[in-house]
C-alpha cells in the first residue's frame, strides 16, 4: 500500500488556556514527520475522542495543567472505548504528581511526560510504540 | 478481521458507521490498490451530495466559514462533512492541522463529519487523494460536502474541477489581492465572498473586485459577490441564501461531473501507467544502472524513455 503517515491529535482538556506546551510537542512531531491535529483548548473528553475517531488517528496526546487530569485523562480514555477506540494509544503531559501517574496507566495512558520531559522523548516514544504496533498487526 | 479489509470497509461506509468511514478515509488517503478497491466499491458517477470548495488566501477565514456554513446547514436539517486540507512541510513530509479549531464545536455531532488532511506534497491546493475523500463522505451520506483547501496563492486552482461549486474568499488589506486578479483567478469562484467585513479597506477591495470581474471571460458565467464577517455575523444569511440557491439551481452539474469522470479517468490512468512504466525500467535496465549508463555517456534519458515505451507495447496488458 502507499505511504503511511503516523496521524496524531493533540488537545487540551479542562479549563486552563496555556498551550504553549502543546504547540510545542505538536511542531516536535510535526518536524519528526508526523500528521498532528491541533483541536486546542478547553476540550471536552467527549470531542476529544469523537474527533480523534474521526481523524482516525493512531495517538491521541493531552496536555493539563489546570490538575484535572485525574478525572480528565481517564474520561477521555473512557469515550474513545464507548466508540469502539481504544486501540488509540493515548499519552499525557504536564504537571502531574508522580504519585498519580500509576493510576493514569491504569486508566490506559501509555506514557506521561512531566515538565522535565524534553520533546524528542516524545517523538521516541511515539515512533517506538508505533512500530510496535505495526508489527504487532494491530493497526495496518 | 484485517482492519483494512476494502470491501468490508466500504460496507461500513454505506451503513454509516463512523469509524469504519474514518478508516476508509485513511485508506484512500494512503494510496494504493486497497484505496481503488474501496473507491471501485463506493463509486458513483452521479451522487446525489453535492460538494462545494472553499478556497482563499491563509487566514482568509475559510475555516470559520465553514463552522457557520456547517450550523447553518445542520439548521436546514442536512448532513455537512468537511475534508479540510493543510500544508504538509516540505522538510519533513509533517503537518499541522490546524483548520478543525474552528469547526470543533461540532465534534460530538453524529451528524456532522470532520476530516483533516496534509497535502502531502501534491501542488494545486489539494492532497491528491481529497477528490476520493469527499466521495467517501458522499458514499457515507454526509451532504453537502465542503473542501477546504490550503491557502492559496495565485495558480493553486485544482478544487474547481473537483467541487461542484467554488466559493472564493477574499479579505480587504491582503494587497496582493491584484494578484489573483492577474490569474485570472476571479474566475474560480462561482461565488466570492469577502470576509472581514468588520474590518478596514472593504469598500476598496469591493471595489478592486467587481472591476475585475470585467475581464471574466466571454461566455463564462460571472460570480456573485456576497460581503460578510464571520466575526460580527454580518452578511452571513446572505451568504447563506446565496450559496444554497446555487446548490439547488437547475445549474448544469451535469458538465461539472463529465469533467469530474474525465479527470477521474485521466489520473488513474496516469498512476497506473506511471507505475507500470517505472516497473519496466527497473526491470529492464536497473534504475541505479541506468543511471549509471548515462553518466558513462552511453546512453541518455530520452533514448531510455523510447526503449521502454516500445518495450510496454509488447508487454502484455
Ligand atoms: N476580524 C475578523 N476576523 C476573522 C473573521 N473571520 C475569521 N477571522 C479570523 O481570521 C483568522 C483566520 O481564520 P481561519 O478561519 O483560520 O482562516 P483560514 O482561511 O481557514 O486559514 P488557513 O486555513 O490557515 O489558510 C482567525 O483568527 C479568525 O478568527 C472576520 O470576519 N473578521
Ligand atoms: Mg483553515
């Protein structure tokens, strides 16, 4: 078949207006030849995963920090599977404790990169785990 | 089940299930002999959705057009879908996709479908494959369909011979508006709207554009020009009035769609022969070879296109 771009969106949930953090990680990707989509700020987890379903991408990155991400991540994780998409690799970022970030792997986040996190650890992580997953033959 | 199973794919697409469009759309999008069984499946000459362009300079506001056109169609009970294209870089083959901001307030809408596209290197303000996106829409019972293209400049015309209508977007204060005008590019539109209303230089370029709708030319037909702001909402039932009077016309889509078959035709054609030319010179010569060759001064390209267009008439088809 022909070329297969690694497709991504990028949103932020909750209430806070700061993404510059976003835009930053989406140029990253951008520049490591990724297709991202920018949905901006103060999403809902419902259009989150309605739109992530149907840009049919492979990752879905939020960025918060506002501290909702407790309840914000696992809701967004939550609406992909109501719409048959949990196959949807989904990471996190920004000022989360790290105490909570074993309860957000468990919610189904793959990665969260706190404030240090540079963005070519993003990009890594990103183009590993969809390697993996093309031979995993889970997405074609 | 293979998650790109085409024909599984394009069942799904007719039964309006929305993930299974969404992955049809990747599939078109990726290319390939899966896209044309897909598209071979979901092929319909005459469709009865109808497809407008949107087209325009950056940041004219041709998205935010489109999130009003799309309530205001969601309103006349319809099923809008928008494929909306962005600029892929040419350093890393990666995209921003940026034109769903401004439409997201209709994301959780099962009535409403949303598709962003990079333009993966194709020239002429589309993606190569956005023609099969917005079919795929039309096969999914998505109506009407808008086509957004990137921001143009002055050639970037390709959305005319796929949309059933175009609607230019102009704004007051861009100055190379003259530009368009030198390319004939007035010509595009079926409707030109000039956005920014709210703003300065309005009169100015409404006056720089109907001038240069003199030098239509003979025989075409002459756009309307609606003026409007997204911004303060002026204007904008005029636009909307306008644009669907067009769309339920007795206008000749007819004439429209027979240039779309052509095209269509045209350019399958094309890849295909590209392909199967490509082939033969890798078979026959080697590329790298051949390159090889013309570099030791034994041959040049020209001579080596005419050995592999007498080799393909005796390939067997
Ligand atoms: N003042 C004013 N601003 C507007 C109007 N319409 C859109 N804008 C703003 O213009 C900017 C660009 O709008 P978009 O809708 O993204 O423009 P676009 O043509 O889709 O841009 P590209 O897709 O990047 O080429 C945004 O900041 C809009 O809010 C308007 O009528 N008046
Ligand atoms: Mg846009």
């Amino acid at each position: 078949m022909g070329e297969r771009k690694i497709r991504i969106l990028i949103a932020k949930p909750g209430l806070d207006g700061h993404d510059r953090g976003a835009k930053y990680i989406a140029r990253a990707l951008r520049d490591a030849g990724m297709e991202v989509v920018y949905t901006g700020i103060r999403q809902t987890p419902e259009a989150i995963a309605a739109a992530a379903v149907q840009e049919d991408v492979d990752f879905v990155g939020l960025s918060l920090l506002s501290g909702a991400h407790n309840h914000l991540f696992p809701e967004v994780a939550r609406q992909l599977s109501a719409r048959g998409a949990s196959d949807i690799i989904l990471f996190g970022g920004g000022v989360i404790p790290d105490e909570d970030i074993p309860g957000l792997k468990t919610a189904g986040f793959r990665a969260i990169f706190t404030p240090g996190a540079s963005a070519s650890e993003v990009v890594e992580f990103v183009e590993k785990e969809f390697e993996a997953g093309a031979t995993a033959g889970t997405r074609a | 089940m293979s998650a790109i199973d085409p024909v599984h794919l394009a069942g799904l697409v007719r039964r309006g299930d929305l993930r299974g469009l969404a992955r049809a759309l990747t599939v078109v999008e990726n290319g390939g002999p899966e896209a044309s069984v897909l598209m071979h499946k979901l092929y319909d000459p005459s469709p009865a959705s109808r497809s407008v362009g949107l087209t325009g300079p950056p940041g004219a506001g041709k998205s935010s057009l489109a999130d009003v056109l799309i309530a205001h169609w969601k309103s006349r009970g319809r099923r809008p879908g928008v494929i909306a294209v962005d600029p892929s870089s040419p350093f890393s083959g990666g995209a921003i996709l940026g034109d769903r901001l401004r439409m997201q307030r209709h994301a959780c809408d099962p009535d409403v479908f949303i598709r962003s596209m990079g333009s993966r290197g194709h020239i002429g303000g589309l993606a190569s494959s956005t023609a099969q996106a917005a079919e795929v829409l039309a096969a999914g019972g998505f109506d009407p369909v808008l086509i957004e293209t990137v921001g143009v400049g002055q050639g970037e015309i390709e959305v005319v011979s796929v949309a059933d209508l175009t609607v230019l977007v102009l704004v007051p204060g861009l100055g190379d508006d003259v530009q368009m005008m030198k390319a004939g590019i007035m010509e595009i539109g079926d409707l030109i709207v000039l956005n920014k209303a709210d703003r300065p230089g309005m009169d100015q370029l409404e006056t720089v554009v109907r001038a240069s709708l003199e030098f239509v030319r003979e025989g075409r037909p002459v756009p309307q020009v609606v003026k409007c702001s997204v911004a303060t909402g002026e204007g904008l039932e005029d636009l909307f009035s306008k644009l669907d009077d067009l769309l339920s016309s007795g206008r000749d889509f007819e004439a429209v769609r027979r240039g779309r078959v052509r095209e269509n035709l045209l350019r399958v054609a094309a890849e295909q022969g590209t392909r199967f030319a490509l082939e033969l010179l890798e078979r026959s010569y080697g590329i790298e070879k051949a390159v090889d060759m013309v570099l030791a001064g034994e041959t040049t390209p020209y001579e080596i296109g005419e050995r592999i267009a007498a080799l393909s008439g005796r390939a067997p088809v």
